[in-house]
C-alpha cells in the first residue's frame, strides 16, 4: 500500500526528533508506530491477554491441584 501524507509543522518536528533518536527512516518510523498502537489496542480487545500480562499471574503459589480440591481444603478448614 501506498500512503501520502501532509504533516503540519509540529508533526514533522515531532517525527524529525524520532528519527534522529531512533536511527530510523520515515518508513521503519511509521512501520513500527503501527506495530505500536496494533499492540496496544488487541491488549484492550483482549482481557485474557491483559490478565497474562499483569502481575497477578504467578504471584501465588500453592498446589497445581488446588482448583480441583479447593472444596475439600475449605471443608477440612472447618
């Protein structure tokens, strides 16, 4: 696909500066700000992956069976 654009002024600063800091061309600019906000946006579509992400994943420890047997722990509880 091919993409023209015209960008103001503070655009073509801001672009400008990510290139000098990043080494990249327009092209790799453009390519991996898509890439960017594409994350971005499947992690809000996708609550699962967002939970996968987080830091609540792994922050328990406890037996691999736990779920299974959580109704005989929680009456041996008693």
């Amino acid at each position: 696909m091919q993409i023209n654009i015209n960008l103001d002024e503070e655009m073509a600063r801001k672009l400008a500066y990510i290139q000098q800091q990043t080494e990249q061309d327009v092209l790799e600019v453009i390519q991996s700000s898509i890439e960017i906000h594409y994350q971005q946006l499947q992690q809000q579509a996708d609550p699962l992956a967002k939970l996968k992400q987080s830091p609540f994943i792994g922050c328990f420890q406890a037996e691999p069976d736990l779920a299974e047997k959580s109704e005989a722990i929680l009456s041996s509880m008693e």
